[in-house]
C-alpha cells in the first residue's frame, strides 16, 4: 500500500514537470499592422552587428530606418517598427 501512494506522488509530481509556458515573443499590435512590432521594456543595452533594417516610428512622430530590430528599440525614443526601410521622402 505504502509504496503505491509513494508510485502515485512521484507520477503526480512528474506530470506537473512536463507543463511549461510558451517562450515569450515580443508584442505586436494585430490590429494596426501585422507587421508593426511595439518596443518592450526593459530596452536592449546590447545588439549584434546584423543588417535586417527596419522602419521605426518615433514617439515624438515621424520615421527613421535603423539596421536591425535591436538597434530599434535600443533607441528610447522609439515605439515601435517594421520590416524593411523606411520610404524615401
């Protein structure tokens, strides 16, 4: 009797290490664009030296191309961005 109670704790147990949370992804805004990707805090300190530009949209207004999504969003005044540079005006 003693060891099936002590069988049946441990698989309790283990079938509660088996359920895990799906790894977090940064936010995007569905409903805007599906492509536009908000700026999360706490902000990168550190990016790679990568070439994926991408069109920020400053907090203050206005765009600016940056060369990859962690330069983005390393930048405080930037809310938000999306693939690709930004149009020439």
């Amino acid at each position: 009797m003693w060891r099936s109670l002590v069988f049946i704790g441990l698989l309790l147990a283990l079938a509660g290490c088996g359920a895990s949370q799906p790894p977090a992804t940064p936010e995007v805004d569905q409903a805007a664009d599906p492509a536009v990707v908000e700026c999360s805090e706490p902000r990168p300190q550190v990016c790679t030296m990568e070439y994926a530009p991408v069109c920020a949209r400053l907090l203050a207004g206005g765009e600016q191309t940056y060369s990859s999504p962690c330069n983005a969003c390393a930048d405080d005044a930037v809310a938000s961005h999306s693939p690709g540079a930004c149009p020439e005006q």
